[in-house]
C-alpha cells in the first residue's frame, strides 16, 4: 500500500510537470515553425535539451523525488 503512494506521487509530480512544460514552452526547444528541435552540440541545428530529453529527466527526478518524501 505505502509503495502505491509513491508511485502515485511520482505520477502525479510528472504529470503536472509535463503539463507546466507544455503550457510554458521554452523558446530554445521549439523552431520559428513549431517543430521540436533536435538534439545537437551545434546550437544553430538543435538543442543540448530536447523535448523528449526533458520529459526522460523528468520522469527520473520526480520518481527520485517520491522515493524521499
């Protein structure tokens, strides 16, 4: 039961990151057009952190997070 909790929480702190991420999208991780983009060391081609990337993190922080709370 106690082990729901967390899992819960950790869902619920990604969803609600995801949804602030979506609602205040940066400027640096989407082109003039709307497209993502990619992942490149090159700053004129891409981004050092792509959308998808952020969302990996994330979920890893916010599951870190619910472990110690």
């Amino acid at each position: 039961m106690f082990e729901n909790r967390r899992v819960l929480l950790a869902v619920l702190l990604y969803a609600l990151c995801c949804v602030f991420l979506v609602m205040y999208f940066p400027k640096n991780m989407i082109y003039k057009e709307g497209e993502f983009l990619t992942f490149s060391l090159n700053t004129k081609n891409g981004t050092i952190l792509p959308f998808w990337l952020v969302l990996i993190l994330l979920a890893f922080v916010s599951y870190c997070i619910s472990l110690f709370v």
